[in-house]
C-alpha cells in the first residue's frame, strides 16, 4: 500500500513540469531547447521573452538589494538570472510587465526581445540562476518587486548619505 503522501508528491510530480522543461517550454520549439541543453549542459538557449514572462534587469548592487529586500517580503521570489560580467540581475515577472514598468534605470524586456539563458543550475557564458526556476511558474510578482525596489534604494541613498 502506498503512503498518501507519497502518492501526493508523485501526482504532483507528474502535474508540474521540471524546471528545465518549465524554462524550455517558453522556447518556439521546446523540443529542439531541451535536445540542446541535453547535448550541452553548460550551453545556453536564446530564449524569447513575452510569450512565458518578461524580464526586467536591474545594476548588480540595486539588483542584489532588491532580491533581499524582496527575500523579505515573499517565501520565494520568481526566477533570478546574474549576469556576472556585466554585474546585473535579471528578475522573471509576468508577461506585460515590460510594456508597463515606468521605473528608470530598469532595463525592460518584453515581447520581441531574446535571452541568453543557461540550463537551471548551470553557469554559461558568466550567466547563472540565482534563484532557478522551479517548475512551478512561479514568477516575481511586479509590485512587490516594485515595492522592494523602492526599499532597496531608500536604503542606498540613507547609507550614501550617512557616510
């Protein structure tokens, strides 16, 4: 006899897809995604935005604050991409946000804008998963994202003013 928990978590398996077929499906051709990540686990994809989600990409010190910030405010915030050479963060948000945000010094990216994006739990090209994607969809919620922007600034500029 099975353990209903058990058979729970298997159902659930089964329902919600993995992180590399969930990142992958937002790929014209999910199939030919994951044929490469297979072939290459340390490769990337080009991946569109604005079909799954859109991206907004934040500098690397407003970026991690933010994350923190919002670390505070969620259980677990959506996908977070690190471009290590460029020092940015990129924030997974619903689609539509990109086309909305009114923010400066956010970089937007929305429908007909690619990205490079390596396999969940690899680093390619100086690009990796702060926090990877689950499977889940679970993608940042723009106005907490927003709200934790805000904070995070607020605190720059007190720290900046203090020194």
């Amino acid at each position: 006899m099975t353990d209903p928990q058990e058979a729970a978590e298997a159902a659930e398996a089964v329902e919600r897809p993995t992180p590399l077929a969930w990142l992958a499906h937002a790929a014209p051709d999910p199939a030919a995604c994951l044929r490469r990540w297979e072939r290459d686990p340390r490769g990337t994809a080009l991946l569109p935005a604005g079909r799954a989600w859109d991206v907004l990409v934040l500098p690397g010190p407003l970026g991690r604050a933010t994350l923190e910030v919002l670390g505070k405010l969620v259980e677990r915030p959506g996908p977070v991409l690190a471009d290590a050479g460029r020092d940015r963060l990129g924030f997974l948000v619903p689609v539509g946000t990109a086309a909305q945000w009114a923010g400066g010094g956010v970089r937007c990216a929305g429908r007909g804008t690619w990205l490079v994006m390596p396999r969940p739990g690899e680093t390619a090209d100086g690009i990796s998963w702060i926090v990877p994607p689950d499977g889940s969809g679970v993608l940042t919620d723009a106005a907490q994202l927003e709200l934790a922007l805000h904070e995070a600034a607020a605190r720059r500029d007190e720290e900046g003013r203090s020194e």
